[in-house]
C-alpha cells in the first residue's frame, strides 16, 4: 500500500474537537479536506498525523498547541476606547471584528469584555492554547 508522504494530494475526513469534547470543526458533513503535505497550509500537527496513513485509515490524534495554532499571548490582548469603533458597531463578548491597523494590514479579533468606555480585543487565534483531537480517515492519495 502507498503511505503519505510530503507532496501528495490527500483527502481527510476529520472530526476536530477539544478536550472537554465540544466540537470546533468537521468535515464529516461535506467533502472531505483536499490539501497537498507539505505546502504547510494547515496546521503543522495535522499535516504530521496524516504522513504514514494509508488509504482507508482512521486514526485519533492529540495535537498540541505547539502544532496547531500557538500558545496564548498577552501582547495580542489589548484595550480599545468604544470612541475608536465606527458609531454602528455595538460590540457584545465573542463578536468577531476586523481591524485595521496602523500598517493598513487587517487582522481578525474577537471582543472579550465591554464596558460603557472601552473593549477587550484578543488578536489570538480561538484555538490558541489549546490542544486540538482530531479523528482522521485518509480517504484517497492522489
């Protein structure tokens, strides 16, 4: 049987949950994950776990957060006064926004606290700190 291997085409079907079980993302009602190892496109422990599969293999992985997306940082937690938001947002806890920052580059955040004067925004990836499970069914190498 052929293994994966870097440079295959692969398609993945997976189920991707937290520790507690709540499931973050799955693959199971639509088409299975197309992605070519190695081009890094996904996070690195994924791409590891299905290296060495054979078509028709299933297999439950724990990645941690050093693979997936990254430890917590504070330094991407910051404090906004509510004067900066245009006057038709009215951010609640776990919206997601975009920004603009002062290098006109747009970054992704999610509001944590609000008060009457200021926002928590956290520049962090959700899945940040966590350790991903995955379970994996390599259904074809191309």
């Amino acid at each position: 049987m052929t293994q994966a291997k870097n440079g295959d085409n692969v398609q993945v079907h997976y189920t991707g949950t937290l520790e507690d079980g709540t499931v973050f993302d799955t693959s199971r009602s639509r088409s299975p994950l197309q992605f070519t190892l190695g081009e890094g496109r996904l996070i690195p422990g994924l791409e590891e776990a299905v290296i060495g599969m054979n078509r028709g293999d299933a297999k439950t992985v724990t990645i941690p957060p050093d693979k997936a997306y990254g430890q917590q940082r504070d330094e991407l937690i910051v404090s906004m006064d509510r004067t900066q938001l245009p006057g038709d947002v009215q951010p609640v806890v776990g919206q997601r926004l975009e920004i603009t920052q002062a290098n006109d580059q747009n970054v992704l955040v999610t509001v944590t606290d609000v008060t009457e004067s200021s926002i928590i925004l956290d520049a962090n990836h959700p899945l940040a700190g966590k350790a991903l499970i995955f379970e994996l069914e390599l259904m074809e190498i191309g």
